[in-house]
C-alpha cells in the first residue's frame, strides 16, 4: 500500500507566540480602544501642562509680546511676594480645619446613618448630599447675604440678646465662616463614600463582636475602623487636595478679605493671571501648588502603611 506525499508529511503546529511578540499583538488590539481617551488626556492635561511650565518662564502679558526671564517669577514668588506666603498660610489652616473636621464629622455621620438603617438613613444620605449637587457660587452669594453685619444669623442672635461678631469683616470669623460654607457643601461626598465602606463590612463580623461584648466605641475603633481605613484613606486623599485648591469659596464669600485674610493659593494665582495681567508669574504660583500637592500627597502615601489595614 503507497500513501500520497500529502499525506506522508506531518502537519506543521503554529509556532508559540514570544513574549514580545504577545506584547506586540496586545498593544495592536487595545490601541482603537485606548487611543480616543489617551488622545483627549494629551490634548487637554499634558500640552497645557507644558504649556504652563514653559510660560512660567516668561514675563507674559494677556496681551503684548512675552519676554524669556527664566527663574525670575519663582525668585519673586519665594523670596519678594509677601502676599504669596499670606496665601499659603490661608491655604495650609484652610486645609487643616477643613480635611480634619470634613473627616471628622462624615465618618461619624456615616456610622450613625449605618446604624440608623431604614428609609430614615436614605433620606439622611439624600438631605446630606443635596449641597454637593448645588452650585457653589450660588451657596457662597447665600451665606454671604446671612452672614452680612445685619444678616440673618445676627439678627437671630439679637432677638435672644447676643451681639454677633462681624462674620466677613474680621480675619477669625471670616477664615471660620470660610471653613464652615466649605464643609457644608462638601460634607456630603465623603458622607456617601464612607457609607459606602461601611456597607462593605460584613455584618457577620459587627455582630461577632457585638456578641463578644464589644461596646459601641470599642466595636467603632477595633473592628469598623480597620476595615473602613482604605476608605478613609482615599477620602483624606481626595479632601486634601480639594482644599488646596479651594477657589469659589473665597471668591465668592469674602473675595480674599479682610485685607489677605482668606486669600488662598488659587485666588492668589487667579488675580495675578487675570487681574494683574501676569500670566506667567500666574503659572509660577500654578507649578509650587501643584509640586506642594503633589509632596502631600507622597508623604500621605508613604505614611499609609502604619494605619490603613487592606485585609479583608
């Protein structure tokens, strides 16, 4: 019996794929996907982000030609600008007040609404959350018109024989007041993600150390809190960096008053881009925010190990 040569040769198996070769045929068939996101994160984040460092280079005006003064706008930021170093004050105390009792009082809020439970809680979450969604110019205008020499809130003190304070017009209350609107309207967020961590927990686990014997603060800090503190940690993280950047609220509320009092990083970057006409010393004061937010937020991370627990 003969056979045919098609048949007396053995069939060739594809050749395995290397490496490189399957990094290669990976590449190839994410980039349609990636390439529409990756583009509009060229376009909008990295060229403006050049952009800004190469014009903080230069005595720039809004309108006129620009002069090349390389390191000069950082030598007047750090060592000419006393207003720079008002602003940074105001940002850092703003910063502190606010992330601290922002954390405070959400976390607390949250553990409550957990063991509210019920249609009770979901309408606490919704009546928390509602300032988040609402305009902050709209809130700033608000609480200025309450907060105003004869407002609302002096009026009230009045009627019970209380001279308020002069909310707007002095550096302490006006910084307070600042903190105060602030947290009002940002509380919300963090109320509805730490709720969300707290939901994560396994009920199993809360009722073992109720039937332990675990208190209600002992039951919080032993048990809730170690499995809540990756959630706490993304919430730090986030509510640090908004309240560097904090804008709106000064502007709107005391426009940086009395005198510097609450004049921030970003209100002072603002007034020089756009009220000064000094658009690169404005990207100077942009490139140290964003390098001290950028600090902040290594050192947190690098500090996350001795408190945030990631096991389950």
């Amino acid at each position: 019996m003969t056979t045919s040569p098609l048949q007396a040769a053995p069939a060739k198996s594809p050749s395995p794929r290397g490496p490189r070769s399957q990094q290669r045929h990976g590449f190839r068939a994410a980039s349609p996907y990636l390439g529409p996101g990756m583009l509009g994160f060229a376009l909008f984040i990295v060229v403006p982000l050049v952009a800004s460092l190469i014009i903080s280079f230069f005595d720039w005006p809004l309108f006129g030609a620009p002069q090349f003064v390389g390191l000069e706008n950082y030598r007047y930021l750090l060592a000419g600008d006393p207003a720079f170093w008002i602003s940074l004050r105001n940002t850092l105390i703003f910063a502190i007040l606010y992330t601290g009792v922002n954390l405070a009082v959400a976390l607390g809020l949250s553990y409550w609404l957990m063991n509210l439970g019920g249609r009770w809680a979901a309408f606490f979450r919704v009546l928390f959350f509602i300032p988040v969604v609402t305009p902050m110019i709209g809130n700033a205008l608000i609480f200025r018109l309450m907060l105003n020499d004869d407002g609302i809130v002096n009026q009230m003190l009045g009627v019970v024989g209380i001279q308020g304070p002069q909310w707007l017009n002095t550096p302490f209350w006006a910084m307070l007041s600042l903190v105060v609107m602030s947290l009002w309207q940002g509380m919300g967020y963090n109320i509805i993600v730490l709720g969300a961590g707290i939901a994560g927990i396994n009920p199993s686990v809360i009722e073992a150390s109720r039937i332990d014997g675990a208190g209600a603060v002992s039951r919080f800090f032993r048990v809730v809190f170690p499995m809540l503190s990756p959630t706490i940690f993304f919430c730090t993280i986030m509510t640090v960096i908004g309240a560097f950047k904090v804008f709106a609220q000064p502007y709107a509320l005391t426009e940086g008053g009395p005198g510097n009092a609450t004049n921030t990083l970003v209100l002072h970057l603002y007034r020089n881009g756009f009220s000064f006409d000094k658009l690169g010393y404005a990207s100077a004061i942009a490139w140290v925010l964003f390098v001290l937010v950028m600090l902040v937020t290594a050192v947190q991370f690098s500090q996350q190990k001795r408190w945030v627990t990631y096991d389950s």
